[in-house]
C-alpha cells in the first residue's frame, strides 16, 4: 500500500487525538474506539523535511551532543515521530496511543547526515506478535536522502493487557556494572526533550499529570536516555553503526542515574541503572550494520 504523506509534525491535534482513545466513556465513542482485531501492517506513512540546524542544535543540548556539521546518530527519530503519532492515531490502529510503551529500539545509522539534507522519512508497521505482557509490535522506519539511505530504525512497541505464558519477553541483553559516571536528572528534563521531539505524552511533563497515568511523578523519555548514552559514546562509534537498546524500569525526574560501558567485540555493551538499587533502566549495545 502507498504510504499516506504527513505534512508537518505532531501537533496539538494529533495529541488530542492520542488521548481521546484512553479517556473513561470517550473512548468508546464511535470514530474515537479502538478495535484491537485491526491489522496494523496496512499502515504507512511518509514526510519529507529539511533538517534543521537551529533543530539539530537544541537537541543536542539536551542530550548531550556537541555541536557538528552532521546530525546526532540518534536525531532522525525527532523526524519520524511525528510518523509514529500519525499510525497511533490512524483509525486502523488497533490501540490507544496512551498506554502503548516504547519496549526496545534499534537504529541504524549508514552513513553521516549532514545538518543541510533534506530527506524522505517512512514509517510502517510491521511483525503484530505475542509478549508475555501483552502484544507487541514494530514501528520500522526509513530515512532516505536522494535516493540514497542513510538511516533506519525499528521502534517496538507494547500494549500492556493480556500476555502469552509461551512467548518471550524481548531481546536478551548483558547487565553492565557502571563504570563511575553520573548523571543528575533536573525535574524540568521531560518538558526540555517535548520541547524538541515533539513528544507530550502528560507521563513525561509533570507530577500531577504523571500520577494521572499511574506513576508516583514524571519519568524520562525513553529515547532520552538512549540519546544521552549514546552522546556518552559518540567518539567511540563509528560512522557506520547499529546501537541497539531495551527500556527497563522508567526513570523517575528528579532523579540520579549511572552510566556504564565496556568493549563487547567490535562495539560495546552499556547500561543506565539506579546508583541505589542497580536496577536498570536501559540495556544496550552497538554492532556494525
């Protein structure tokens, strides 16, 4: 199927539209319910945009990047989120947008983008599969410039509900001890990263909003912390990569956190984790391509 085209990014709108499924009585309004027995393969959508230097730069102050000519690896997901909130929000998406979590991501970077490409974005949905928690399934996108690609990832996702004893639990990786940095997180961090992604999920911004959702106070964007480790990384990486992670347990803001590393074949394995507990909250590694 021809992928439908998004004009512009994530705006008011679309996150109304994200919430109006998971409010008490609205969501079961006709053209606002969900039906979960829709197959969500049929859905993909495309953008095409400029990058923005004065975009790339607030991002990269907030997650740690220096300032370069090219993007941060991990950029182009500020690029296809809007295509993300576009799917969740499509009426043959069989979940709410609120309450759907980002269980692991991996992204693929084949080569540097430059801050002045403009470039073709594409996300689809793909592989609907069991979870011990509940069904799970892949948000894949690609990132084209010319004709060239340059970019991938695969974002997957998890509706919390009824789970399957026999199926797995996601993608195994190493437990990585810290190895002596730190990072204290202001409170003010998710409202900082909606800024620049475009990303106001209410679990993010406040206290208030958060325990309307069910946690004690707001918690960190999960590509946040995929960020920042990577910015921890960048000068070790090459132009060429594949960094993959899982999200653990959320991070609550304000809040302090370890980042750990170690060489692990031709990349390395690294960690976030709580200095009290150890209990992490993001496992990852990098590969080549």
């Amino acid at each position: 199927m021809e992928p439908k085209t998004l004009d512009g990014g994530a705006g008011v709108g679309t996150l109304l539209k994200a919430a109006l499924p998971a409010l008490p009585g609205v969501g079961r309004l006709p053209g606002v319910r969900k039906n979960p027995k829709e197959d969500p393969r049929k859905l993909s959508y495309r953008r095409e945009v400029a990058v923005d230097r004065g975009h790339v730069e607030k991002y990269a102050a907030v997650c740690g990047f220096p300032v370069k000519d090219n993007v941060p690896l991990p950029y182009p997901h500020m690029l296809a989120f809007p295509l993300h909130m576009a799917i969740m929000t499509d009426p043959g998406f069989p979940f709410p947008a609120i309450g759907t979590v980002h269980l692991e991501n991996s992204i693929t970077g084949l080569r540097p983008i430059g801050v002045d490409e403009t470039l073709t974005v594409t996300t689809r949905v793909a592989n609907p599969r069991k979870h011990a928690k509940g069904p799970t399934l892949d948000f894949v996108t690609e990132v084209v410039s010319g004709d060239e690609p340059v970019w991938r990832s695969t974002s997957t996702y998890l509706r919390l509900g009824k789970g399957s004893a026999d199926a797995g639990s996601g993608t195994a990786f190493q437990d990585v001890p810290p190895s002596g940095t730190v990072w204290k997180l202001p409170g003010d961090l998710g409202r900082r990263y909606a800024a620049v992604s475009g990303d106001y999920n209410p679990i993010h911004l406040y206290p208030l909003t958060a325990k309307a959702l069910g946690f004690k106070r707001q918690i960190a964007h999960g590509m946040w912390t995929k960020a920042r480790c990577i910015a921890q990384l960048e000068n070790r990486l090459p132009d060429a990569v594949t960094v993959e992670v899982a999200f653990k347990k959320p991070v609550f803001l304000p809040s302090t956190v370890a980042f750990g590393s170690r060489p692990a074949g031709e990349g390395f394995e690294f960690s976030l984790t709580s200095p009290k507990s150890g209990a992490p909250h993001l496992l990852g590694r990098t590969l080549k391509p």
